[in-house]
C-alpha cells in the first residue's frame, strides 16, 4: 500500500504537503471503512497520551491495521493561543513504519490531513446518524476544522442553508463569506442550534451549548472536546440523546463526555454505542425525533486511513537517508 518510489530500504520518504490532490470523498471512505475495522475489533490502537504544557498540549497517537499493513504513530500538538503568533493551532507529523520490520518508512507533514480526517469523521457519522431530510447545517466556531467539517459533511448530505456562530463575530462573518453556496449567515447562538445537524469544533471548557437550544431529530458532531477538561454540550442535552463515540475509552477520558462523567452527571452507562457499531449496522437511530450524538476525539487509525489515501496521491515528497 506503500508508496515506494525512493526504491531502496537506505531511503524515507517525507511528505511535506500530502494534502494536495486528496478527493474528500476517499478520505470519507477509507475513515468509514478503518471505523468499521475498529467495530469489528480488528485494530490495535491504545489511547492517546498527552503532555501538558502553560499553553497547549502534546499528544503522541499509535495505531497498526492489520488489514491495510499499515503502522504507525502521529505526534499532534494543541496549542489555541497559536493564533495570536501567526501559527496554526494544531501542528502534526505523522510517522508510518513497516509492520514486518519496524522500518520507518514515511514522514508525512500531517497537520492538514488531521483537519481532512477529522471532518471526515463527522460526515461519515452524519452520513449513519441525521436524518435523511437533513438540510440545515449549524456551526459552532468558525476555524480551520469548522471548514474541513463542512466540506467533507458536503460530500453526503445536500446542503440547503449554514448558520455560523463564532465567538469573534469577525470570524463568523468571514466563514458565512466564504460559503455563498450554502447560504450561510452569521447568527446568534441559539438560532444556529435550531438546525438539522449542529457541528460544534470550539476549545470550550464549559458548556456553551444549552439544551433547550435543541429540537427533537438534531444530529450533534461534538468535534471540540478533544483533551481533558473540555465540554460543549450541556449535561441535560447528553442525557437527553443518543450518544455515540469513536473510541470508548478515549471518550470517557477526553471526550464530549469526559467532564460530566468525572462530575456524575452523565454515566459510561449510557453512552450507545461507538461509531464503528454502527457503521456495521449494529446500532443507530432509533427514530426522525431522537437526538444523536456524535462525540468525538480523533483516532490514530483515522490517520493510517488518510496516510494511505495520501500516498495514492501523487505529492511532494523527499527522500531522506535513515539510519
């Protein structure tokens, strides 16, 4: 599955811009298809393991699948104050070795492709989880991953109307400006919550999402939680809805439902189910009125999944001399 064009083992390839050329709806597939190889139990993927710093943080993400012969580790740093220093806020390289050897085989730049794989993630539970009449999209933040969220959500659902909050009203009339085709507009809160699927991609640490703000049927990608201490969604709205996850123990450490299950108002218990589920067709929604929830956190095996799409891809690449 491997690029190997450098046509010696002596030689690593590193990526600088993998991004370039990818076609969203591969990445949806192949993010789909790693899910339903993580319901099927056929990864192994430990949870992620932080480093916290004053103003960010470092996580380190392993991953083989099997399936793909595909291993490999991705270091990720969340840093929200980046802005203000003209950097982005995530910065990724992403490691791939050969499972028979342990030979590093590529480096990629993978800063780009953790937004691709991401907003993949979210349509692909979209795609299981919103009603089939879903045309109504509300955003929540207005950065780098409510883009990528859109576009990949674009790939399996028609788009009639974007609401767009921010808390810079500067950045929400900047995004709802940068996507005439999908009428968007920038809203107050609670009327971009009145939508069919809401996308929430802030770094709160406090609920911002209310759960009277929701009407009956709303499909929810909770896509900011991503680290300890981080919530978007009111309590009331998690025990209100149906809530799935991309990895259960990663979840319950540093996702959506991280806080209020160390605060009790929220249990393991009634979570639903992972996504991988129910791609599998195991589980899903019940019915149009239900509430669905997708909490998630970002896997390592979302970015073995795009790693492989990206190097089907023709990019730039360097060839580096290892050992």
């Amino acid at each position: 599955m491997l690029n190997t064009r450098a046509g010696s083992v002596t030689d690593m390839q590193y990526y600088d811009h993998p991004e370039e050329g990818i076609d969203l709806t591969a990445v949806n597939s192949a993010v789909e298809a790693v899910f339903a190889a993580h319901g099927r139990g056929e990864v192994q993927m430990p949870p992620k393991i932080y480093l916290t710093f004053p103003q960010g943080d470092l996580r380190t993400m392993p991953a083989f699948i099997p399936s793909l012969d595909l291993a490999g580790v991705k270091i990720v740093n969340v840093h929200p104050g980046n802005r203000t220093a003209g950097l982005p806020t995530v910065m990724a390289l992403l490691v791939l070795i050969d499972p028979a050897t342990g030979y590093p085989r590529a480096l990629l730049n993978a800063t780009r492709l953790t937004d691709l794989r991401t907003g993949a993630a979210g349509a692909v539970a979209a795609h299981y989880l919103a009603r089939e009449d879903a045309v109504v999209v509300g955003m929540v933040g207005a950065g780098m991953q409510a883009g990528t969220q859109l576009e990949a959500l674009a790939c399996v659902r028609t788009i009639w109307e974007v609401k767009v909050w921010s808390r810079s009203p500067e950045h929400a009339a900047a995004f709802a400006a940068a996507y005439p085709r999908f009428h968007a507009r920038a809203l107050p809160l609670a009327e971009v919550c009145d939508c069919d699927i809401l996308v929430t991609t802030t770094p709160s640490t406090t609920p911002i999402i209310q759960r009277e703000w929701i009407r009956p049927g709303t499909h929810i990608n909770a896509i900011g939680a991503d680290a300890p201490g981080k919530e978007e969604l009111d309590p009331a709205l998690l025990n209100a809805a149906a809530v799935y996850v991309d990895d259960l123990a990663q979840a319950v450490h540093s996702g959506e439902v991280n806080v209020p299950i160390r605060r009790h108002t929220y249990s393991v218990e009634a979570i639903r189910g992972t996504i991988g589920a129910v791609v599998l067709g195991k589980i899903g929604r019940s019915d149009d009125r239900e509430i669905t929830v997708f909490d998630s956190t970002g896997l390592a095996i979302q970015d073995l999944a795009i790693a492989e799409v990206a190097l089907r891809t023709e990019g730039h690449w360097t060839e580096l001399p290892f050992p």
